[in-house]
C-alpha cells in the first residue's frame, strides 16, 4: 500500500514545475502512469490492489481449475427429499408446532387408532371419477378426522422424506408462531377427537378413544366417625403427576394416590352422621387403558413471578411397569411395556423444542423423531442421552443418578407413554384404504415430478456452468493487454462476470468518469487494463458501456489538477509572504478591506477550499475509493456547508454592501491583497474608497433614535406606576382593602411583559396595551370566579387600584375593563358582603375550562404514580419507594380500546418486581377506593400523576385441593381460546 502511495505521488511530480497551461499529452499519460506499473502473471497469488494490469485474484480461480459439477448450481439433490426405504415419514415444522409433530407421530404409531379412523367415511368420495381422483382440483379434508386419515395415509406410504402438516393444524385454528403447553394439546384434542368419533355408527370408530386411552378411578371419601363412603367417578385419558421432590416415577404415582385427611377446617361434612367430621381422602384407581399417558408435571406455577417454570429434575423410570399394586381390582393383566417418551428440550416453560421418542410396534425397534429429521436407535434401545446434555447449564445443577438396566433417567421427559403388554404382536401391516391410497399415489406422482424438473434444472444449470467455463478458460488467456490496442473495464464488472452465483448484466462504467464525461485519474485504480479483443467480445455480448479507450484520458482533470497542486505547493510560501505584508502601513487610498476573521483563518481556508476542488469530480460521480455517502449526510454537510462564511463574507452587511463596523474589518495593500485573490478569486472586494452600506447606517440611526425614545417612554412609566413596577402595596382579594369598594383586574402577563420593558427598554419593544381579552370567555364572560382568584387562578390576574387604572387607561390601550365591585345587603348587623364582577361570569365557559384542567390532570406524559405497600395496616417505607413512570402520549380517557384479555399491564407488572407479589395477590386502593377493575383505564379510577396508591397482598393458601366433595377443575390455558380445540 506503501509502495502505491508513492507511485501515485511519483505520477504528479512534475506539477510542481510544469505550469497548467503548459500541459502536454505526455504529462497526461505520467499523470495517469500509476497503470504503467508491470504486473507478472504466475507470480502474483493476490490482486495487487490499484494497479489495472494485474488480473490475478479477481475471481478466476474457481474456473481455472478442475470443475466440480455440484459447483455450477444451488439446487440440491431432489433424491434428498426421497424417503429412505424401511423408515418413516416427518414432519415439517411451521414455526412452533414441534409439539404438534411429537403427538401426531405417537399416534401414528397407535396401531388400533390409525386403523379405526382408516374405517371412518370420508367425503373423499365426492372426489372421486370412475377409476381415480379428479383432476382439476386438489382433495380438502373437511373434518378433524379426514385431515388424520390423509395424515397418516401420507405417513404411511408417503415418497417424500417429510410432509406437511398445516392443513390439520390450520383447521384446529392453532397459531404456528406460538409455543403451546403440549400437556393441555393433548388433553383437548383428545376431548376432541372422542367427541367426533362419537357420531359414528362402526362401534369400533365411535368407542377406540375409550379403549385405547380412557380409564376410570374415583375420589373416595371416608368418614372417620360412621366408616361411611363417599364416591365420585372419574374418566382420565392420561394421569398427571407431580415429580417435585421425587426421583422415581413410581414415587409419583404412589403420591398420587396417598391418603389425605380432612381435619380441622377441612373438615368433611358427612350427610349421615349431618354434621362436619373428620375424614380421609384418596384417589382408587378402577380401570386402566390399553395405552396409559402418564403426563410428567414438569411445567408448574410460580406465585412469585405470576408465570409458569420449568422443573429440571431428574426423574427414572423402567421400560416395563407393573400397576397391579395400584389399581382396586387385583388379578388382571396390568403390566404395561413403554412405547414412547415425549421431551422437551430447554429451559422455559415457553420455549423450546419437542422431540419424540417412539417404539414401532411391529418391529420393536425405536426411533427418534424430530421434525423433518427421523434417526433409528442402535440395537433396538432406547437412548436419552443427547437430549440430557441440552439442559440448563449449572454449577449446582444435578448429578444425572446411574440407570441400570431396562431402566432410564430424563429432566427433560414430559410424557411417558405405556403399551399394555399382549401375548400377540401385530404382524399384518395396516391397509391403507383405496380411495386414500389414490391420494397418496397423487400426491407421490407430483414428488416425483417435482424430482424429475429438480433434476432437469440441475442438468441445465451445469450445461450452462460448463459453457461459462469454456468461455473464462479462453477469453482469461487473452485478457492483458501487453502491447496491443488496449481498453479500460470496470473491476466490479469483471468481478462479477466471474461471479457465478449472479447473471452478467451489461458493462456500466459510469462510475468511474469525472465532470467531463471521461476516466478520471483516481478511478485508474478501480479499473482493469484489458486487450481491444477481449474488450470487443464483452461489449458485443453483454453491451453497455461508455468505451474507454486511451483517448479517454482526461486533460481537463490533469490541468485542474496540476493547477491545485502548485497552489498547495506555494501556500505556504505566500503565507509567509502575506503575514510580511500585513505588517506594513498602507498609506492613501491604494488598499483593500478584509475582514479579520478572515485573515485569521485564510490560509486553512485555502487549504480546505483546494481540498474541495481536487475531490469535486470524484463526489460529483457519487463514490470514491468505494464508499458512499447516505442522503442524509449529505444533506446536513451541505446544510452545514451554506451556513459557513467563505473568505472575506464576514465584513458583508445583510444587503450585501461593506458593514459598517470598522472595528470588524482591516485595510490591507494592494499586493497583499492579490495574494489573496490567487486563492479566493470569488471573494467580494472592498477598496479602501468604497463607502459602507447607506441602508445600514439609516438603520442604525433609527436604532439609535428608537434606543433613545424606548428609554424615555420607560423612564416616564416606572414613575407614573412606581407601585406597580416594584410589587409594594399590592391589594389582595382575600384581604380587602378598606379604602376602597372598587378593585380593577388586568393579566398577570401583561404586568411581566411590562416590566420586562421597564428594566431592558434598549432590548426590548414597549406594551402598547392591556389584553384583558384573555381572561374572557368568546361570550364575554369572566373566566374566573371570586373564590378561584383568590385561589388557584391568583397567579393569572393583577388587581389594580383605582387611581393606578386611571393612569394605565391613559398610558395604554384597554380592549375590556374588568372590575369587581365589593357592597354591604341585608339588613343585619353586621351586614353581608357581596362581591359582583363586570363583565359577569359565564357559568358555561367556566365549567368548560374546569373540565379541560380536570383533562390536564390526566395527561400522564412521563407521569410518576407511587405504591405503597400495607403490612398489618402500616405503610412499608423502603429507602426510595417504588414508583410507576407512566408515558403516553394522550389523555386515558382518549385511548380507544382497553387492553384485550390476556394482554399483561406494565405496572401491575411493574408492583410485581417491586414486592415480589403477583397480580392476582395484590389489592390496590386510592382514597380507600379498591381498584378491581382490569379494563378501567387510571383516569377512569381516579388515578393522577403523583397519586399514592396502595398495596396489600395476599397470602397464598397453602392447600387448594381440600373440598368437600367438589372436584377442582382446571380450566383450558388461555393459549388455545378461539381455537377449534376448544369447538367452533
């Protein structure tokens, strides 16, 4: 870089010496020599930056050695897309419906399930013509159960490696770019699902929900006193069960169906003995399904936070699990085989991702499913491993506990699925039915010819790479120029057409001319020096231009240039020479005005102006050296650029003559002065004879005149109103003078602008009249009334005396007299006193004006609102008390809609974090009003800025379970509302 540098400089020498007009053809090509430097081809490994005849580094290299086909295209292998032989189908993920994919490939994999809805009728029949399926239009499921039955049609014998899935999650209505709870999917579509199947007449459609995943148990209740029992059935679809502080899952069932008792308070009211006794509580377990869901409750509720969490506990479990010992009726086969694990792999309880791990029933093999991606387990077992080591990284985190065998240990596993275990394994393979097996075959014909035109544009694309490799491999070799007719391209054209992954367009080197439409001497070094015939062969296929050929090497820019290097070369020299002339008296009428300012500053100012004018055809072209500048920028330098003075505008009036202020300017000689103009010839010229502006000086004495008359018409009213001016002995409303009946009201504006006059005449212009106007209403009316001004509103009126109004009506002009009169009614001793203002009040207006401040009040523009917290009656105080800063830019009772359900508020938020209580546990009240109200808005509740509002919480009940005979019910999460979860 070094090195070029000074080749550049080299290139330019002989400016020093060589006067502009004096510009040859040969100082054109050494100003332009900096492409003269050789550059050998084989020796270079990178592209010697600036210098045009080095063509190495460009982007050749991917064409001049051996060719990879797979190099000419970005379409990959359709064959990749191709399910691979004895394995499954996946799923493509839409955004967050991973938990949706781990339940679908679960049930797929339900044997009984996928045959019983392959029985289900379809409208598929309505599709059908003869022999096949029309044509003309694509088959819709119109059912939650269709979309199953062509999900697993597809799942079964599917060619393509995944499918997708968002027909079935688009008729459930679920939002794909939002993580739901898994555990209350699968209970709502469940719920779903049966009550669909319900409908049908086949009894092995309408009851396979109940066979494979409905059981029974029942809360047991026992009196204490009479021994008497109390039953409530239940149906379950799967158990859920709580791992905080267990580590083995027969641990969670065995705490599952503890005995409670209900003592003290809880007691339970027993209906024969009709009184409240003591009494126990647990859960029998009546029935078991062919297929147990035992859902892992490992997403709890945390109080402190107002949000759900995340247990990362281990918990073991076994791959074979006897539930004899728990169910009522003993004697039956209850030993059930683990057939799949549901993980959820992360930290929170909102994010995340969901796996499966699934047993396939016929060949007993597991197999991991993930989305799109589908990996068969080694050795027909089942392995967790990798999906442990994802977990919340923690110095205290726990030890994974040692798993013998048959046995596994997850913190990640939400749902364990077990298989009854049978005598008989399933060896038939299911049947996809014929008119869902058309379907597939539809579709499996599209894939494939969707892979026959994927490889067909892979083949084109490589032809087309091929030709291209042809064309660099022969047109490279004759590139240089040497000593042959040559031509200059731009170097980001030539890198671009050896770019293969973007289409060639047509050669544009517009960028690289100056003012003169020709190539600039800076842009050498962004340009390529080529052969005459590579050059005809470009232009001929792909266009464009302007040709630059040698003849177009700009003179003009070399004779500027020439011209701002002598001068840079002889600054210096000159401003010695100028300071040596302006030591010198200049004598009679032979000099020359220049501003002082600008003497001080004319040799930077040269210097930056000759900057300017060698860097003005490179910013006229839009770049240099391959940076931009944003319109912005470039707006605010030339915003920046007009409000500077050039040279020797400072001793300029505003009419554009010489100012008047000799203290300003400065006489210089005649040659000092020609020494200047060399560098600013544009400057403006004032001889020594040239008299200053006559507008100016006109002005000037009117200021001067108008300076005199503001300062005597001060003078004149400070002594006619000396009580006014100083403040003393002013009346007071609520203090009524005795001496007099009558007081006499003007603005408290008028009262500041005036003294504002008094104390600064020469700065400021005189109060020509008193504007009472603005204490009335459009009607007329006073705005205030006696009780407000002698208030609140006494900031906003002055009360005159009588004998100080005399003087104000004469010194000013008086648009409306107000005046309150004060008089004795009544005839009792002593009488009452009435005060009456003129003009009156207007009730109307004046209501209107205190609803407008009452709207001030509410304008909660970065409003502060404190929370205090009460503990046994008594403010917690705490060192800086937590405060609400409320920004809006309009008044509450302005915005349009309250927040929909759901929607969090910042400052129940806000209290959250403060005292570590959630929203449902807080009770707020101001003025001993209880705010309740979620959808009120603060304006509405009375809520103003600097308002305290306080707090009292809640405590927490330490046991929700313990009812009498009332089954708590948990109703669904607000995720799923609207959906088709939860019915149309």
């Amino acid at each position: 870089m070094a090195a070029r540098l000074q080749l550049e400089k080299a290139a330019w020498r002989w400016a020093e010496t060589v006067r502009p007009e004096e510009v040859s053809q040969e100082h054109i090509e050494t100003a332009y020599r900096i492409w003269l430097e050789p550059c050998i081809r084989g020796v270079c490994r990178r592209n010697c930056k600036g210098n045009p005849n080095c063509l190495v580094g460009i982007g050749e290299h991917i064409w001049l050695g051996e060719i990879d086909e797979n190099s000419f295209h970005n379409i990959d292998d359709p064959n990749c897309e191709r399910r691979k032989k004895n394995s499954f189908v996946g799923l493509t993920n839409l955004g967050a419906t991973c938990y949706v994919n781990t339940f679908l490939q679960v049930w797929f994999l339900n044997l009984e399930l996928r045959q019983a809805l392959y029985l289900c009728p379809s409208t598929c029949s309505d599709y059908m013509m003869g022999d096949g399926v029309q044509e003309e239009r694509d088959y819709e499921p119109q059912t939650i159960c269709e979309h199953l039955q062509y999900l697993f049609a597809l799942l079964q014998n599917s060619n393509r490696r995944y499918i997708d899935p968002s027909g079935f999650v688009k008729a459930l209505g679920l939002d794909t770019g939002q993580q739901q709870d898994a555990q209350e999917f699968s209970k709502l579509f469940m719920s779903l699902l049966e009550d669909t199947l319900s409908k049908q007449k086949n009894p092995d459609v309408r009851n396979i929900v109940q066979q494979q995943f409905c059981g029974e148990y029942a809360y047991v209740t026992v009196c204490n006193q009479c021994g008497r029992e109390s039953k409530l059935l239940s149906k379950f679809y799967e158990l859920e069960l709580n791992i905080q502080g267990h580590k083995q899952l027969t641990d969670c069932i065995s705490e599952f169906l503890k005995e409670e008792k209900l003592e003290g308070d809880n007691r339970y009211f027993c209906e024969n003995c009709q009184s409240k006794q003591n009494a126990t509580r647990k859960i029998r377990l009546l029935s078991l399904p062919c297929t147990l869901n035992l859902q892992l409750m490992r997403f709890v509720f945390d109080r402190q936070t107002g949000h759900k969490k995340k247990l990362n506990t281990y918990i073991g479990f076994s791959e074979m699990l006897d539930m004899e010992p728990y169910v009522e009726h003993k004697g039956g086969a209850y030993v059930y085989e683990l057939s799949a694990v549901l993980i959820h792999r992360g930290v929170s309880a909102y994010s995340g991702h969901y796996i499966a791990h699934v047993k396939d029933p016929q060949s007993g093999e597991w197999y991991k499913f993930n989305d799109e991606d589908i990996e068969k387990m080694e050795g027909k077992k089942l392995q967790l491993g990798i999906e442990e080591d994802l977990a919340e990284p923690s110095k205290s985190q726990t030890r994974k506990p040692k798993c013998g065998k048959g046995t596994h240990c997850s913190r990640n596993a939400y749902m364990l699925v077990y298989r009854l275990q049978t005598q008989e394994k399933p060896n038939t393979a299911i049947q996809v039915p014929a008119f869902l097996q058309e379907l597939v075959d539809r579709d499996n014909s599209k894939f494939e010819e969707w892979c026959i035109e994927m490889a067909e544009m892979r083949k084109q694309s490589v032809d087309k790479g091929k030709a291209k490799h042809e064309e660099v491999k022969e047109l490279y070799q004759r590139l240089p120029a040497g000593a042959e007719p040559y031509e200059f391209v731009s170097l980001e054209w030539l890198q671009k057409w050896l770019d293969e992954s973007t289409p060639t367009k047509p050669i544009d080197n517009h960028a690289c001319l100056c003012s003169h439409d020709k190539l600039h001497p800076d842009k050498i070094s962004i340009m390529k020096r080529i052969s005459e015939y590579a050059a005809d062969i470009f232009y001929s296929r792909y266009g464009g231009g302007p040709r630059l050929t040698v003849k177009a090497l700009c003179k003009e820019c070399v004779v500027e240039r020439c011209r701002v290097l002598r001068l840079k070369n002889q600054l210096n020299e000159d401003y010695k020479t100028v300071n040596n002339l302006l030591k010198a008296t200049v004598k009679g009428s032979d000099g020359f005005w220049v501003g002082k300012s600008s003497l001080r500053s004319w040799r930077q100012l040269a210097l930056e102006q000759l900057d300017e004018q060698d860097g003005e055809a490179d910013q006229s072209n839009g770049k240099m050296n391959g940076s931009t500048f944003s319109k912005d920028e470039s707006k605010e330098e030339r915003k920046e650029e007009e409000e500077e003075l050039n040279f020797n505008e400072d001793i300029l009036c505003p009419h554009g003559e010489l100012c008047i202020s000799e203290n300003e300017r400065r006489l210089v000689s005649q040659e000092a002065w020609s020494k200047l103009q060399q560098y600013f010839p544009k400057a403006p010229e004032f001889p020594s004879y040239r008299e200053c502006c006559s507008q100016c000086k006109i002005l000037e004495r009117e200021g001067e005149e108008n300076e005199a008359l503001h300062k005597m018409i001060a003078n004149e009213q400070k002594t006619s109103l000396p009580n006014l001016f100083q403040d003393k002995n002013r009346p007071c409303l609520s203090n009524w003078p005795e001496d007099t009946d009558v007081l006499y009201i003007v603005s408290q504006f008028f009262v500041e602008e005036w003294r504002k006059f008094v104390r600064k005449p020469a700065r400021c212009s005189p109060v020509s009249s008193v504007g009472n106007s603005a204490l009335l209403c459009p009607h007329g009316g006073l705005m205030f009334t006696f009780a407000s001004m002698t208030k609140e509103d006494s900031k906003l009126i002055a009360l005159i005396w009588p004998s100080e109004w005399q003087t104000i009506q004469k010194l000013f002009v008086v648009d409306h007299v107000i005046k309150i009169t004060r008089t004795e009614v009544g005839d009792t001793n002593p009488s009452e006193t009435q005060y009456v203002s003129e003009p009156k009040l207007c009730p109307e207006c004046r209501e209107g004006l205190l609803c407008q401040q009452q709207r001030d009040l509410r304008e909660y523009t970065q409003a502060t609102i404190y929370v205090h917290k009460v503990v046994d009656n008594k403010k917690v105080m705490k060192e800086s008390a937590p405060e609400l800063n409320v920004s809006s830019s309009e008044a509450e009772e302005d915005k349009e809609e309250a927040k929909p359900d759901g929607e969090k508020d910042p400052d129940f938020s806000q209290i959250m974090h403060a005292f570590s209580v959630a929203p449902f546990d807080q009770n707020l009240s101001i003025d001993g009003k209880i705010l309740s109200d979620d959808c009120a808005t603060l304006g509405t509740l009375g809520v103003i800025p600097e308002s305290v509002i306080l707090l009292k919480a809640d405590e927490p009940i330490a046991d929700y379970a313990a009812m009498d005979d009332v089954m708590q019910v948990c109703m669904p999460e607000e995720g799923f509302k609207g959906t088709g979860l939860l019915g149309h």
